[in-house]
C-alpha cells in the first residue's frame, strides 16, 4: 500500500437542505494536493456564479491508501489526479 492524498470538496447552498460533495482525484504528495485545492475552490465558485447561485466551498485534503497498481495502470478519464 502506498499513501495517497485525495481531494474532497464539500459544497453548500442557501435553497438546497443537504451538503453535496465531490471528489477530484488523487495525488502522491500533499502539496500537490493543497496547490490543487484553491484551484477546485475558484472553479467551483466561479462555476456557480455564472450559474447565478451561492456556494459555500470547503475542500480537503485527506491521506489514504491505495494499491501500488493503480498507478501502473492507464487512466480510463481525463482530469483525475491518480
């Protein structure tokens, strides 16, 4: 097992009564992960602006294992960090 970092965002709106997540992939060390996570924050809020809406943004960086063999395989999606 190997450590990886994967990036949570936590999203709430003032008219929606539940929190919506989403996560954006994974990374070998933490501060690729925390340059990443002001990127995702401004998309996400840039995103819901232009959609005229109101989003409070949390995201994460959180540790965990993953296999070895899930970096030797191809990717099978753009845009996902490991």
């Amino acid at each position: 097992m190997i450590a990886v970092w994967f990036l949570m965002a936590l999203m709430t709106y003032p008219d929606v009564n539940s929190i919506h997540y989403k996560g954006f992939g994974g990374f070998l060390d933490k501060e690729e992960c925390e340059k990443k996570k002001i990127i995702i924050e401004n998309y996400i809020v840039d995103m819901e602006f232009m959609r005229g809406k109101t989003v409070y943004v949390q995201t994460y960086c959180m540790k965990m294992q993953g296999f070895p063999t899930q970096f030797s395989m191809p990717k099978k999606s753009k845009g996902v960090g490991v």
